[in-house]
C-alpha cells in the first residue's frame, strides 16, 4: 500500500459528511452525504466533488429538509444518484437536472442510514436500511418498495448487495448482528452473531463471495466466511472508538480500510501476521464516510 503522500481536503462549512462514494463512471469524481449539526437537526446536503489539476473542487450540490446519512451511484446512468435521510425517505437526484429530485420514497418510518445499488449485471435495485429496524428493496423505476425485510431487533446501520450473487445483500445491525438476504425470499438467510455490540457497518470482499468484514462499537473488525460462521476468520483490532465504516480493497483480495469515531482511517491486510498496514489521522473529528477508488489504485 503506498504511503498516503497527501491528502486534498474541500470544507463544507456548517456540514458534516457522513458517506462518500466514489463515481463508477467518472474518475476522481465523489459524491458525499452530510448533515447539519451532526444530523441530529437541521437540513442535508448532497454535494459532488470531482479532483482536478486545482484540486478539489464542488461540482454540483443539492439540499434536502433533513439530514443526509447515505448515497449510492446509479449503476446505469453516471448523472444519478439515491439519498437517504433522517426523515425516513429515499431520494433520487439527477445531476444533470438543476432542480431535484426526481423522486422521494417515504415509507421508512424513522431514519433511512443506509442506500445501495445493486452492483451485478442485469439487475437495477436499490435497498435501504433505517432505524425502524427494516430494509427495503426498490426498482426506481416503480413508485413504491418491491418488498420489506424484517427480523433485525435493533437499528439497521447498513445495507450492502453483494457484488458477486444476484439479489443477495448483507445487513448489520445494533442487534449486534449480521444478517445475509436473498430478495427471492422473504425471510432472512443467515444471521451471524458478530460482536457483542452494535455492529455500525459491513462489506463484502470483491474477490471472495463467501467473505464479509463487520465493524462494531467494540472498536474491532472481524472477517466473516459464510460456509462456518461459528467463528471469525480474522479479527483486527486497533481502533480506539467505534467503527463507524469499513471497505474491502477493490484491487487486493485481503485488504481492507475502516474509519471510525477515533478520528482515524486505518488500512489493514488481514492475510499478514502484523494486519494494520497504516494509521491516517487526516480529519480532526469523527470520520464517519470512506470509499475506495475503483479507478486509480491509491486513492482513498
């Protein structure tokens, strides 16, 4: 991993981030979830950067009544993009619009913390995650939510499809577990008893389908083999807070980054007997949004 050479920074005054996610279409190009006042009042911004010779720059923003918490990248057209917001809805922007959005799904009943879009071929579906302990499967061609997914007992923080099998995604709660579904059937999979704390975020490794990563309250992460799930195939600790996001590598199948409430983003190889590769203390508050680049190797 190459040693972080410097970090380009862009202040959004009165703003804190709470997701970023790098464009699949457009390199060097990010779009970044942020709330007022640490998302606990006020209104919400999505705001869309792209790096260029002169640095970092806004390329375009859009406001919203409540905090924003999550945003995902249409797989099918490089102008649009889905938020969700601490009203309990779902919002689809299109970048090429001036006004916006396009459309608001309501039907989460608190906050709506996490949005994805399938990444696999042939499908164009969206699930969200809230605090009303559900998620939610859309086809944002169709007004409402295909279908509802219940059996957390806690807060869903996050809500990831899996790159590899169509219409499988991976939840994590503040039930303290991780839970895989297939949308084909209504109830939940598996249920993966991952920390003995509220788990704030998972990914799914982009070289392996059976291995999921969870960060937790506890300050550790722990790799997930869905063929055992009696016991991690790895743990890796060294985060002094919360964990609030983790990402696996897309270009090395057993790296992976985490950021989290002790201000730091880490990056980690779990196949080595000493895993923690780099600690960057870039931000001076709570780091709460991380993406990686699937267009240029080492850029975070």
């Amino acid at each position: 991993w190459p040693k972080m050479a410097g970090a380009g920074a862009l202040r959004l005054p009165g703003l804190h981030g709470y997701a970023v996610e790098f464009s699949p279409y457009c390199p060097g190009r990010v779009a970044c979830a942020a709330a007022q006042y640490y998302g606990m009042a006020g209104c919400g911004t999505l705001a869309v950067l792209e790096q260029n010779e002169a640095g970092i720059v806004l390329l375009r923003s859009f406001d919203w009544n409540d905090g924003l918490f999550d945003v995902t990248w249409s797989e099918n057209n490089e102008n649009v993009l889905v938020t969700c917001s601490g009203d309990g809805s779902l919002q689809i922007w299109d970048m090429a619009k001036t006004k916006g959005p396009l459309q608001v799904f309501k039907e989460h009943t608190l906050e709506a913390y996490s949005v994805d879009w399938s990444q696999t071929r042939g499908e164009q579906l969206v699930v969200s995650g809230s605090w009303d302990q559900t998620a939610k499967l859309w086809d944002p061609a169709v007004g409402k939510s295909l279908c509802t997914f219940k059996g957390h007992e806690g807060v869903i923080y996050s809500t990831i499809w899996s790159p590899h099998i169509p219409g499988c995604f991976a939840s994590a709660s503040g039930d303290q577990t991780l839970r895989i579904w297939d949308v084909k059937t209504p109830g939940v999979k598996l249920v993966i008893p991952a920390h003995q704390a509220e788990v704030l975020s998972c990914d799914w490794c982009k070289y392996d389908e059976n291995l999921l990563v969870t960060g937790a309250v506890d300050c550790s992460l722990k790799g997930w083999d869905l063929r055992n799930i009696r016991q991690p195939v790895f743990v890796l600790l060294g985060h002094t807070y919360a964990i609030r996001r983790v990402k696996f590598s897309p270009f090395h199948a057993t790296i992976l980054a985490s950021c989290s409430y002790d201000f730091t983003v880490r990056f980690w190889d779990f196949s080595k007997p000493n895993p923690l590769l780099e600690t960057v203390e870039h931000h001076t508050e709570f780091t709460c949004g991380l993406d990686l680049s699937l267009h240029n190797r080492g850029q975070v």
